[in-house]
C-alpha cells in the first residue's frame, strides 16, 4: 500500500484497557451520535468490539475486521 503523507502506519491493536480508557461507556457514545433500535449498523474496523457488543444490543450488527473473519 502506498504511504500517504500525513497519514501513518497501523501496526497492532492497542493495549487491554486502551479503548474503556479512551471511552468508558460506548452505549452513551453511540446514543449521541443517533445509533438506536432499529438502525442497521455495520461497524467497520471493529477490533476487538467494543462498540460493537452495545450495538447488538440496540438490535442487530455486522462487524469487519481486517484481521479477523466476519461475523453476524
């Protein structure tokens, strides 16, 4: 892949613990930003979900990762 200026290298997932420190509570992210039952989601990039267990519970969501094979 082509390297961008400004842009840089993705090397690995981050640390346990790195995603809850950067944000604590997902389901209240996803509520301000219009996620809600109902809505059909696909969260791109997932890593290790943790968006994506509060997305299923508002209904139902497709991940993809890269790294891992897809799940519905």
């Amino acid at each position: 892949m082509a390297k961008l200026p400004g842009f840089f290298e993705g090397t690995e997932m981050p640390a346990a613990g790195w995603w809850e420190a950067l944000w604590p509570s997902p389901a209240t992210v996803l509520a301000a930003v219009g996620i809600s039952s109902g809505m059909n989601v696909i969260d791109l990039c997932c890593g290790d979900g943790w968006f994506t267990l509060q997305i299923c519970k508002a209904g139902e969501a497709r991940r993809r990762d890269r790294h891992r094979p897809p799940v519905a």
